[in-house]
C-alpha cells in the first residue's frame, strides 16, 4: 500500500470516476486505474464496485476510506513538520 495508491483511491471515492479522479490527480486515467488495481490486490479486495453505469464503494472501501483519509492527514502533516524543522518549509 503506497502513499500515491491511497490518494488515487480517495479522489476516485470523492469524484465516483475515474475519469474526474485522474483530471483532478493529473494523471492519465490508465495511471489511476493502475493504482486502484494495484492496491486492491495488496488488500486483496475489491474497493469499487464497477458493475454499474456509475462507480461505488464496495462494504471493503467503505471500510478502507477513513483509515486511507487519515493516513494521508497524517503523513501530509509529518511531512509539513520535518519541513519546518529541517527549516525548508516554503
């Protein structure tokens, strides 16, 4: 599981595309959709359900979103204080 895996799934379960997701990340939609799968195969679990016109969250991204959400709080915030302690922070 791996940082940039964790934040396409957020921007996929916020935007419900993958499409919305990859503009928004600027990445191209193969790259996202890549990361999804790469991250549902550490998990071993299907996190959208992508049978349907629209994507959804499945009972296991349900699950995983607020612990992935929180994850990156936390390493976006370790990040900004090693910044401002190592004094390069912008």
């Amino acid at each position: 599981m791996q940082l940039q895996q964790l934040r396409a799934f957020c921007e996929v379960a916020a935007q419900l595309s993958f499409t919305r997701a990859a503009r928004n990340l600027h990445y191209a939609q193969s790259s996202v959709t890549a990361q999804i799968q790469r991250l549902e195969e550490a998990l071993g679990a299907q996190l959208f359900d992508r049978s349907c016109r629209q994507i959804v969250l499945t009972p296991a991204g349900r699950c995983l979103l607020p612990y992935a959400a929180q994850i990156l709080r936390t390493a976006d915030a370790a990040q900004e204080q090693v910044a401002a302690a190592a004094g390069t922070r912008p």
